[in-house]
C-alpha cells in the first residue's frame, strides 16, 4: 500500500461556468499535482444555488466526493434524488430526519478515506452544532478505523472556522474551509498534524461578487430591494487546495493553495 496520497479539495463551484471549467480542465490539475483523490464543493453548482441530479450526473466523472453546505436544499427535487447520490455528502448536523448522509467512507488503492460535510451556525440558519456533531461521529465506531479523515466546514465567520481546526486538530487529516467564495492565505499543517485552511475559495466568474452577476449585487446593496441574481462568467477561475497525507498515520504532510485562470 503506498504511504503518501494526494487529494485535491476544489472550492465551491458555481453556476454553469463554474461546472464548464471544472469539466474542462479536472484531468490537467490532476495529472500536475498526481491525485489520487478528488473532492469538489457543489451547493452552488446549479445555477448558483444548489444541486440537482442533472449537475450531479455532469460533476460526478469529475469528483471521487461531492460535498453541500447551507443551500443543499435550494432545489427541492434534490429531496428525493439525494439517496441515489452516492458521491454526495450533506451536512452532518442537520436534523437526522433530513435524507442523505453527513459522512461517507471511500476506498481508493486500498486506502479508506472518510469524507465528512459540516455547517457553521454563525450568521447561517440554525442548525445542531457542528463541533458536537463531528466529535460524536469521531467517538463512534463508524469511522474509528479510517486513518484519513477530512472534514468540509462550511461556515461564515473565520472565528468559526479557526476554532474549529484548533478543537479537530489532530483529530482529522483536514479541516478545509468553505462557503464565502475568497480564498485566504493561511493554509497550514496544524500542530498536531492536520492541514488546515480557512477558506479553500470559488470555482467560477472572478469579476462578480462572489460569482454572481456585479449589477445585480449592486442594486441589492444600493437599494434593499431584492434582486434575482445570476452568475457570471468573466474572469473564470479554479480554486482550491491540494493536500499530502500519511496513509498510515493520517496526518498531513503539506497542503498547497490552486489557483487556475482559465482563458478559453
């Protein structure tokens, strides 16, 4: 069994830009950075909000994992879709009647990897704790055996997430940030051996406001009134991280921001 796996974490994809750039030019990141495993953020992947079977199917070749955040429910056939998903993972405090699954275990060249998906409650809709949720899963017999364990949290605040790499480290591979579309400059190994970023940032149009449409934005800021907004598509760009795991220890090596301008 080799003693090193590469895993790429792509940040949240938006709209049909976003999906284009991934599909187009997944094969190329992987092969630059030799990736064994592949996770890619898509609560953003349709149409900026949400998911359904129709992005999924189109993400899925793409992906070895597909994790969700706040808009996982956006579009409301996903509630029914959600257990045919089988790369999917949604947040793991939501309520328990909530369909689909907040962790899946996956087996790449005999190396299991558990893929877990969290949501912060700061300026998000309430939710249970995330903190307690994944410490609850990490003290279970569910996935005390997977050496390698790398959590998406999914939060607003940096205060959040930041406390949030302290209390896991050295309890999971990675605790990678997402959900505010910037990525941040802090990705680091932890003390106790996880790699940590507070935001692993966008897939989509860089010349909007968060992927969206800029006048639209505007107009909700100018005005207070609600806008529907769309996304945009200047200015594309791949964003995301790649991270270096001990396969027997599971404890990072080294985590490397990706950033890719994509001109065609």
């Amino acid at each position: 069994m080799q003693t090193k796996i590469n895993i790429l974490f792509i940040g949240d994809v938006v709209g049909r830009y976003g999906r284009r750039a991934v599909k187009s030019h997944i094969d190329s990141i992987k092969s630059e950075f030799n990736i064994d495993f592949t996770i890619i953020n898509a609560e953003n992947a349709a149409d900026g909000f949400g998911i359904n079977k129709k992005v999924y199917n189109e993400l899925e070749p793409c992906a070895d994992a597909i994790t969700l955040g706040n808009h996982t429910w956006d579009k409301s056939e996903i509630l029914k879709d959600i257990e045919a998903m089988t790369k999917v993972i949604r947040p793991i405090n939501y309520s328990d009647k909530s369909p689909g699954v907040g962790y899946r275990v996956f087996k790449i060249n005999g190396i299991e990897i558990a893929v877990i998906n969290a949501v912060g409650r700061i300026f998000m809709m309430p939710v249970d704790n995330p903190f307690y949720a994944v410490d609850d899963l990490l003290n279970s017999n569910k996935i005390r055996d997977v050496e390698i364990k790398i959590v998406d949290f999914h939060a607003e605040a940096t205060s959040e997430k930041q406390a949030f790499g302290w209390y896991f480290d050295g309890k999971l591979s990675a605790i990678i940030g997402t959900h505010t579309h910037i990525q941040t400059s802090d990705e680091r190994i932890l003390p106790q051996g996880s790699a940590y970023i507070t935001d692993v940032g966008m897939t989509g149009c860089h010349d909007g406001v968060l992927g969206f449409e800029k006048r639209q934005a505007l107009e909700r800021f100018l005005t207070y009134i609600p806008q529907r907004l769309n996304v945009c598509k200047e200015n594309i760009q791949i964003e995301g991280c790649v991270m270096e795991i001990d396969t027997k220890s599971g404890k990072a090596l080294s985590i490397k921001r990706v950033k890719k301008e994509i001109k065609d």
